[in-house]
C-alpha cells in the first residue's frame, strides 16, 4: 500500500481506464461487454453534470493498477445510499489490500455525504465482501437481481401507453407526504413494515434540494395521487443506465394499466439519457410481479447470471471506514 496512492481520476487516466474496464468484464464474466470508448467515458466522467465517480490506485510508477467505480443511490427506508458498481485490481497488484483501499475511500465520501448504505453486487459466497462485513441480501431476504436490455427497453415504450384519465408527471415538494405515506404502503404490502425510517422532510430534501439524490414520477387523476415510482442513474462499462427503485399504484386504481404507465417514464427517462439497461429488485415470493416483468423482457439475473446483492450498514460502513 505504501507504494500506490488512491485518488480522484483524471481525464488524462481514460485511455487506461477502459483498457482496465476490458479487463474486468472479461474476467468476471458477469454478463456485462464493454462498450466504452476513452472519448465516451471522458464525455460522461469529466462533462456536464455526471452521475458517478471513480478512484484510481496509481502505482509508484505511475501506472493505473486498480480502480472503483461507484455512484449514488437512493434508498426509500433510509435514504441516500452509495453503491459501489466496479472494483477491480490488475492480477499482479492483488493480496496488497488494493481493493479494500479503493472500498474504503468510497465509503469515506459516502459517509461525508450522511450515506447510510453501501450496496454491491457479486456472485453469491463473495468471501472478500462478507469479510468486510457486507451481508447477501439475495440470501438473507430474497432479493432477486432484474435486467431489461436497450432492446426489451425501446419495445416496452412503444407499446406503453397512459390510462385515460391518468396524468403522469415528476412529483413536486407538495407530494412528498404522500410519497411518504405510499412508501409505508408498499413495505406493509412487502412484509417488512418496520422498513422506512426517512421523513416526508427527509424526501423534500434530496429530491428537491441542490442535490438531487432520486427522481420520482407519479400517477394522478383529478381527485388523487394514484402511484409513484422512484428512480436513479447508474453507471457501468456499458454506459448509462437507469434503476428502478420503487414502483407502487394503491390497491383500488391496481389493474388498469398504471404500473406499466410509470415503469414506461422510467425506462424513458433512461433511454433519453442514452442509457442501455433498466435494473429493478424484486422479492421471490412476489411471483404476480415477476411475471409481469418477464412479459415485458426482463431478466432475472439472479437465475440466469447468479447476480447477488450485497449490503453494508451505515455502522459496518462507520467501523470500516476507520480501518
């Protein structure tokens, strides 16, 4: 460790970047192809407004051996969350505590910036994760990991269409109430009622503030707020994508076609952003949602790909940090 340094990237880094990201994908095997250019991740890292950040681990010689690719998160229990998309060290660099350096620098600035989770995502039994204290909550709570493709994307919007009578717009600071309200709605509906611990205030704030921590969409008609969703970019080597976090319509307006309403916004929003996935979670035994989603092209990675969540707690993250 003495001989590296971890710090911020630099655009003049991109080049070794994307050879590094190459690197990774082909090793790992985990169903994501690289399709960046240096000139593309330049654009995206060092341009207007990006949506995630990478640290470097530099060598003594000034190669780039290591990197972490991260971006945040939004959590409707517990809010702001950091979630750590690549990591990776150069096979010759490996067993010197690279990576748990790189982890714990991203740790560090999710923490600075009142974080309460880190999330990752690897094959199940990941002993380096689950010895820095992470827990597998595919295992833990069932959590399955779906995908749709640009593909399964850009098909579900042309056929999408928006119920008469239903207006679908991006929620403002008035409905944050609501919001709040829906949220305890959709844990009960989960089994885990005792989930959320943010405040109507708390969503105010990072949806509406100087920082933008999520985006919502709702559904309404002229009487009352009907649904939500709420979502966030992600980042990987094949570029943009999008994140659904929560969607949720209230039991009396179910089965006419709202749902899929707001799914289409989001799965808009990240095509127009150039993006080529829309990732979402889903309970196991939730089996008339999965359903729903495998007729609309998505994937359970988990099944197909073995995809896995892990999760570190604010307190794990604290105690980590401090390593």
């Amino acid at each position: 460790m003495s001989e590296t340094t971890i710090r911020e990237a630099k655009i003049s880094d991109c080049d070794s970047l994307v050879s590094m990201m190459k690197e990774a994908t082909d090793e790992m095997n985990f169903g994501t192809k690289l399709k960046l250019t240096a000139k593309d991740l330049e654009k995206d890292a060092f341009g207007k407004s990006p949506n995630f950040g990478i640290y470097v681990c530099q060598s003594a010689a000034c190669d780039i051996v290591g990197y972490v690719l991260f971006y945040y998160t939004y959590s409707t229990w517990e809010g702001r969350s950091v979630c750590i998309e690549e990591m990776f060290v150069s096979p010759s660099h490996r067993r010197k505590g690279l990576a748990s350096a790189l982890w714990r620098r991203v740790v560090q600035t999710a923490l600075q910036n009142d974080c309460k989770r880190c999330n990752l995502t690897a094959l199940p039994g990941n002993e380096f994760l689950l010895s820095q204290g992470a827990f597998d909550l595919s295992v833990l709570e069932g959590w399955l990991f779906f995908r749709q493709t640009k593909e399964a994307m850009e098909l579900f919007v042309k056929s999408c269409q928006v119920p008469g009578g239903v207006l679908i717009r991006e929620a403002g600071r008035n409905n944050c109430k609501t919001i709040r309200k829906m949220i305890q709605d959709l844990a009960d509906y989960e089994k885990m009622p005792e989930g959320p611990k943010l405040s109507a205030a708390t969503l105010e704030e990072d949806g509406h503030g100087e920082t933008k921590f999520y985006r919502c969409f709702i559904a309404e008609n002229d009487r009352a707020l009907l649904g939500y969703t709420l979502f966030f970019f992600t980042y990987n080597a094949e570029g943009h994508g999008v994140y659904m976090e929560d969607i949720y319509v209230s039991p009396e307006y179910r089965g006419r076609g709202i749902g899929l309403a707001l799914w289409g916004k989001v799965i808009q929003a990240g095509l127009d952003l150039g993006g080529t996935r829309c990732d979402f979670a889903v309970l196991d035994w939730n089996i008339p949602s999965i359903d729903i989603y495998k007729t609309k092209g998505a994937v359970d990675m988990t099944e197909a790909s073995n995809f896995h969540f892990y999760r570190m707690t604010r307190e794990v993250m604290e105690k980590f940090a401090k390593c």
